[in-house]
C-alpha cells in the first residue's frame, strides 16, 4: 500500500510539474515573441537606413556622371586643364561604386534576415497560439467537469459535502458523517447513494482520472484489529471502499486510484471535536486528462531545441 501511495503522490507531482512547465513555457514563448519583434523592428529600421544611404549615393553617382558628361563637352585644352579634377572625380566615383555594391550586399542580407525572423515569429505565434488554446480547452474541461458533478450531487449539498477547484482539478470532499460510522469501513446507505450518483455524472467522461484519498482525525486506535493496526489501515481500507463503490458505479477500474493519507493531511487543527470531524472526509479528486496539452508542450520543446 505504500509503494502504491508514493507512485500515486508521485503521480499528483508530475501533474502539477507539467501544469507549471504549460504557464512556464506559455511565459517563455511570450518573452520570446517580444524579443523577436525587436529584434525585427531593428532589422526594418537598419534597412530603411540602408536604402537611404543607398538613394544617397546614386543621387552622388548621377551627380558625378553628369560632371563627367560635362568635362567631355570642353575643349581639348578645357580638359587637359581639367584631367586632375577628373581624376579626382574618377576615383570618387569608383569609390562610391564599392560602397554602393557593399549597400546592396547589406540590404539582400538584411532582407534575408527580416524573412527569417519573420518566418520564425509567425510560427511562434502559431505555437503559441495553439498552447493557449489547449490551455483554454483544459480550463474549460474542468470548469465543466465541477458543474457537472456539482448538478449530479445538488442533494446532498451542505457540510457534508462539498464540490470546490484547487490547482485546476475538482475536489469531492464528502465527511465521515455521511459516509461511514465511527471505525468503520462500511459505507452508509446515504453515501453509497451519493457515490452513485457521483458515479454515474463520471461514467461516461473517459478523459477524466479519479483519486479517492481517505483521512482521519489524529485519534489514536484504542484496540487495534489484526485487519487494522492504525489511521493508515482505516484510511485506505475507507478509500478502497469507496474506490470499489465507484467501480461497481460503472466507472472503469483503470481510472481509479485509492490511498490512505491518515492523519498527515488535516485541514483544521485537532484541537476541538468539531475540527476532528472536518478532518475525518474522503476526498476525490478528479482530473482531466492532459495529452493533447503535454504534446504541445512536447512539440514546443523540440522546436526550441
């Protein structure tokens, strides 16, 4: 029974890991996407500048042609005159032929690069766009689940039942006082009632895993039985029960996990007869099945590396 409770503890860890590594990556991917923006604003501000200084200086090399033209026009002894001004203006203008070359190498480079990280951002977008969905669908999965069970349980409402979310799952608490008596293992008529009807809004979600966790007070067993020694034995024989109970509800086997959490797990002090009662409950705890979410997060992942 302990093995079996350190795999389901185990369990309930992953989940939560993996439901932190969705927000964490959710968040990752945004910081992503904003630094790529940057990054493309800078790339189209250094091509606007490049195409500038690209307008500049074939607005430098018309200039320089038509001094060129002009020098030819002159007399044999105007350009004689003129051969170092033209010299001059040649090298210029050569110059500036390399510099304009190395423009264009630049704008084609950057150009490139734009399109690269536009491609790059459009399919972070889509990624992104497809994790906050599943995450959509998942908080909408549970939220219908709670309405769903809560309908299912209206009548037996009050302080001997209660339908709550916590860390995106559903918890079913239901006391000692509508389940069992005193020690006992049996389940009440009333709580086999509200077990089937629980059952039953279940049967039929496929997708949804079912812990039934057992707990009591910190009172002591006065007169152990070979069947129970302590609060260990009582609560998972309890949770086993019910586990069975929910089963014979047409809920498949495969879904179902039963454990025993004893006194470890209290939710008030044990300090007062009615603080013992709300300690001595079963929880069962529903969960939706997360694939599709964890293969995004899978998908993700691998892209990143």
């Amino acid at each position: 029974m302990k093995a079996r409770q350190a795999a389901t503890e185990q369990s309930r860890a992953d989940i939560e890991r993996q439901q932190r590594q969705a927000v964490a990556e959710l968040k990752k991917t945004t910081d992503e996407l904003a630094e790529l923006r940057l990054q493309t604003r800078r790339l189209i501000d250094d091509s606007t500048e490049t195409g500038r200084n690209l307008r500049r200086t074939r607005q430098l090399n018309t200039q320089l042609t038509d001094s060129y033209d002009k020098l030819l026009k002159n007399s044999d002894r105007t350009i004689a005159d003129k051969n170092a001004d033209y010299n001059k203006v040649a090298k210029d203008l050569a110059r500036r032929e390399a510099e304009l070359g190395e423009l264009d190498v630049n704008l084609k480079k950057s150009r490139a690069d734009i399109d690269k990280l536009t491609a790059d951002l459009t399919a972070r977008e889509a990624r992104l766009a497809e994790l906050q969905k599943a995450l959509a669908q998942k908080d909408k999965a549970v939220n219908d689940l709670k309405a769903s069970v809560s309908n299912a349980l209206r009548g037996f409402k009050g302080t001997d039942l209660e339908v709550k979310m916590k860390d995106g799952k559903v918890y079913v608490s239901l006391s000692e006082q509508l389940l069992f008596k005193t020690g006992s293992t049996k389940v009440d008529p009333k709580g086999q009632e509200a077990l089937k009807q629980l059952a039953a809004a279940l049967q039929n979600q496929p997708d949804v895993n079912v812990v039934v966790e057992g707990h009591t007070d910190n009172v002591a067993f006065t007169r152990p039985t070979a069947a129970m020694q302590d609060n260990w034995d009582l609560s998972v024989l309890r949770a086993t029960e019910i586990a069975r109970l929910l089963t014979n509800g047409g809920i498949q086997p495969q879904r179902v996990t039963a454990s025993g959490r004893s006194q470890y797990v209290p939710v008030a002090p044990n300090d007062s007869p009615a603080n013992k009662a709300l300690n001595r409950r079963t929880e069962i705890i529903l969960t939706p099945k997360l694939d599709e979410l964890f293969k995004i997060l899978d998908t993700n992942s691998s892209g990143g590396q």
